[in-house]
C-alpha cells in the first residue's frame, strides 16, 4: 500500500510538473501572437521584432548562469513555487507597460523568472522518479510545453479581439498563482531516490562547479546538442504565428489554429519519444542503443519541413511544420532522458542549466538572424535550412562525446 502511495504521489508531482511548464509556455508564447497588434501599437519592424524575442532569451541565458546552481542548493519546491510567482507577476506587468522601455523591463524579468522550470522539472524527475517511470514523465512534462503552446493560439488572439491586448497578459498570469496553491499542497511528501537520496541526506554536500562539470564529455554531449537544437524550438515558437500571416497572408484572428495545429503534432512527438525509449529497452536493446535509435527516428522525420515554403495553403504547412516540431520533441524529450541517465542526480540542475544556457544563445542568434533576412528579402529559406540539417548533426556530435552512454541514475 505505500509502494502504491508513492506511486500516485509521483504521479502528482509529473501533473504539477506539466501544468507548470504548459503555463511556462502559455506566458512566452503571448508576445508572438499579438505581434500584429503590437506592432501597431510600438511601430515595430520585423528585425525590432527579433530583438525582443532575443533579448528574452539571452535574459534567459544570463539567469541560467545561477539557476542551476540555486536549484541544486535549495531544491525545487521553494525555488520552482517562487519562480512562477515571478514570472506569473511578470506576465502580468505588460499590461501595464505605458512605453517600451517598461515593456522589455516585463519581458526580461518574465525571461529570468521562467529560465527555472526546465533545470527544476528535470531535477525533479531525476531526484523522485525511478528509471522506467522517469522517461515517461519527462515524455509527459516536455508535452506540456507544447499544451501551451496549443492553448495560446486558440484563446489568446480571442482574449484580445475581445476584451484587449491588456487582458491576454493579465489573464494567463494569473492563472499561474492558481497553480502555485497545488504545488504548495502536492510536493510536502515526496521522497528522493538513489544517488539523489545520498545528495537529500547530506545537503551541505554540493554539485561540481561548472568548472568542473565542462571538462565531462557528458556535459559537452548535452550541451553541443541542445546548442543545435533549441534553434529550431525558439525560431519556430517565436516566428510561426508571423510565418502563417506573412506567407498566407492571415489576420490576428486567422492565424491561432494553424500555430495550435503545429504544437499538437509536437506534443504528440514528446508523448510517444517518452514511451519509445522503455518499449526499447524491453526488447533486449541497451540505454545506448534505446537513446540513440530514438534519436535517429526523430532526426530523419525534420528533414522535410523546407517543403512548408512551398506548401498550397497554411494547413498543409502547418502539418509540415508540425511533423518537424513532432520530431524536435522527440529528441528533446531523448536529450532530456539521456541526462537523467548519465548525469548523477546532484549535478543534474546545473548540466541541464548549462545546455539551456547555450541552447538560449543559439536561440537569441537565431531569432536575430530571422529578423535580419526578413528584413533584407531572403524570407524564411535560411531558417528552414538549417532547421532540417540540426538533428543529425546533434546525434552526431552526441556520439563522439559519448560514444556508449553509461547509465548512473538506474534505481527502478
């Protein structure tokens, strides 16, 4: 019966976990869909357009530098509760910003505030949840940035036309103090396993500096494929709703169901690369091989998204864009797992935090380098390019720094 009772608790803690992260990616996403009406309002151009979506993520990066280690130190539950309280607060502020100064002031902070919930959702998972039941549950948290992102499109350009751009912000950020009572209520009892045991016991007993996590090929392998790519997730999250109405020539309230079209298909690819990589295991294949073979599955299906520049109408690119996106879940999910498999449970918070560091710079120069070609005439091309060549590169790369993955947190 307390096997059982554990059982349901961490299950309690993966539902926490996915809410948290859908609401991480409802609050990013709102900015890109009222692009066509903030742009009215503040006299953007495509490339000021981008500087915005990169200041966000090179905010992003900056915080990475501490969250890791903050996570690591204090654990997730205060610092995860806090985290949202900010950003959800954060989000909010928009509606009041009266110039763009104040605006990007909203943005930076909801950008520093929300660099917690990947480091603190992974920790979690490699602190509570037993090896079978982990590569399911990341499956399942990783989807939840795609529920955002489906949520987004379908409410927030209907709270706008309706109520105003106001609204859209104080409405989704409000929504995350509800969530916060939950979280206070669910993760009183959870208990770590294995080697995060060892680390609960002993907490003055703390991870490496990073200074000493960057001479492991592991944390070279984690970070060089999460540099090439989270590229492709920012670019995609930040410029689809723009793609559908530059390309289709959409309006403010056109463009919401061909960008939730996009983030379901990319939920769905998150879902089933948690449940692949168990299924793997269980026909006799090695961690090493069950990774990697998921891994070259997803990376294959990406391959086709140039076809969305010459699709006939905006589903067709949607369904495109979307298989990519299916693709970029199932490996992110499978980067997500291989560190919660190879990294010791301690240092987990700050590997994570560094391959969200740089996959945030990467990010940053992508969106800039959008804003630049759109501006200069050369469209979306280069973008989609490179975007289809990321993921054999990143398998690539992963096997030459870690040739055969070891795995360190097994306790099942």
């Amino acid at each position: 019966m307390a096997t059982d009772s554990g059982k349901w608790i961490r299950y309690g803690l993966i539902a926490l976990l996915f809410f948290g992260t859908a609401l991480n990616y409802l609050d990013r996403q709102v900015l890109a869909l009222l692009k066509p009406t903030l742009q009215v309002e503040f006299g953007w151009s495509d490339r000021e357009f981008g500087h915005f979506g990169s200041a966000f993520q090179i905010a992003t990066a900056v915080a990475l530098l501490g969250i890791g280690w903050f996570i690591d130190r204090f654990g997730v539950r205060w610092g995860y509760g806090l985290a949202v309280a900010v950003w959800s607060l954060a989000g909010m502020a928009h509606a009041f910003a009266s110039s763009v100064g104040q605006f990007v002031a909203a943005r930076v902070t909801l950008a520093v505030a929300e660099s917690v919930n990947t480091p603190a959702a992974m920790k979690s998972a490699a602190t509570y949840l037993p090896i079978r039941e982990r590569s399911i549950g990341i499956g399942v948290i990783n989807s939840a940035a795609n529920i955002g992102a489906i949520l987004a499109p379908l409410t927030v350009p209907w709270i706008a036309i309706t109520y105003g751009w106001q609204e859209a912000f104080i409405i989704t950020g409000a929504l995350g103090f509800v969530w916060l009572f939950f979280w206070w209520l669910g993760t009183g009892t959870l208990q770590p396993l294995g080697d995060a045991a060892v680390a609960a016991a002993n907490p003055a007993v703390k991870g490496p500096p990073w200074r000493e996590l960057l001479r492991e090929r592991r944390t070279w392998a984690v970070a060089g494929a999460k540099l090439l790519t989270d590229l492709v997730w920012w670019f995609i999250l930040f410029w689809a709703p723009d793609f559908f109405a530059r390309q289709f020539g959409l309006g403010q309230a056109e463009i919401g169901a061909p960008t939730a079209l996009v983030y379901a298909l990319a939920a769905v690819g998150a879902l089933t690369s948690g449940i692949l990589f168990p299924v793997l295991l269980g026909r006799g294949m090695t961690a090493n091989g069950a990774r990697k073979s998921s891994m070259f599955f997803y990376a294959l299906l990406i391959l086709p998204i140039p076809l969305a520049l010459q699709a006939p109408n905006e589903w067709v690119a949607a369904l495109i864009i979307g298989l990519a996106l299916f693709a970029h879940q199932g490996f992110s999910t499978n980067i997500f797992g291989m560190t919660a498999d190879i990294i010791p449970a301690r240092q987990v918070g700050s590997v994570i935090a560094i391959g969200a560091l740089v996959g945030n710079l990467s990010g940053a120069a992508m969106l800039e380098f959008a804003g630049w070609s759109l501006d200069s005439g050369h469209g979306y091309t280069p973008m989609f390019a490179m975007c289809a060549s990321a993921y054999l590169l990143a398998l690539l790369w992963i096997h030459i720094m870690q040739p055969r993955l070891e795995v360190v947190n097994s306790a099942d």
